[in-house]
C-alpha cells in the first residue's frame, strides 16, 4: 500500500541582508511546488514571507553577521511561516499616514494573515515572527489558464 506524508518543515538560514529576501521567496515557492494544493497558499504567502523577512532585516538591532532563519510546514490546512531573527524589537501593529513611504507590513500581515503573533526564540536571543495562512477557495489563475480562456 502507498502511503503518502506531509511534507516536514522546511528550515534554512539566509543572510541578513535585503537581497535575501527574493531568495526566501524562491524557496517558499519551491516548498510549495511539492504540495498538491500549494499554489492556493502561493500569492499570499509569498507576499507575507518577503514582509516578515524584509522586517527582520531593517528593524533588527542584532549585528550585522547574525543569519535570518525561515521555516515553512503545512499543519492541517494551513501553512505556518516563520521568520526568525536575533534582535529584540517586536512588530507593532499601527495606521500609517498617507504620506509615509514606508510602515505597511505589520498591517498587510494582519489583514492576510489568518493568524499572525511573536514569541521569544528558545534559548532567550532574539524573537521569531510567525503567521498562518488559509488556501484560497481556488487556484490563483496561470498565464496558461489565462491564454486558453
């Protein structure tokens, strides 16, 4: 009899730089490749992942050599993202002004998220930002879909 497994929890450190953040995106997006049912998480989670990683890396207080951790695992239905980092601030939730350029993430994160929190890292150094994410009711469209409309 063929039986068939979850896929485990996928687990890699990037550098702590802004230009690791399409690198976090490559992998989710491999990660996903391997689900029956990844590309209903896809969008979102992608758009999440590059704010939570994106966040580590302008808002951390931690030095410059210390690495980013990723983790990706399916639990049910839902795909839990995770973004550890070594510096002591926590994400905050706030209403930007029109005019600033920057301070969206947190509220992207709350507004797309299922569920979204912080903790404190085992071993007391640093925090890890995490966020659940629901699968849409159907597949995002592809450019092969679109074309044969």
């Amino acid at each position: 009899m063929l039986k068939t497994h979850l896929p485990r929890t996928f687990v890699a450190r990037l550098d702590s730089r802004t230009e690791s953040t399409p690198l976090a995106r490559y992998l989710l997006r491999a990660y996903l490749s391997g689900l029956p049912s990844g590309e209903r998480y896809r969008d979102t989670a992608e758009l999440l992942l590059g704010e939570l990683f994106a966040n580590a890396v302008q808002h951390t207080d931690a030095p410059a050599d210390r690495l980013i951790e990723i983790r990706f695992s399916l639990t049910a239905d839902r795909l839990r993202l995770e973004v550890h980092d070594a510096g002591t601030g926590r994400p905050s939730l706030h209403t930007p002004t029109p005019d600033d350029e920057h301070g969206r993430g947190v509220l992207l994160i709350n507004e797309l998220a299922e569920k979204w929190g912080c903790c404190p890292r085992a071993g007391g150094i640093g925090k890890f930002v995490w966020a659940l994410i629901a699968p849409t009711s159907s597949p995002a469209p592809t450019a092969l879909t679109l074309l044969t409309v």
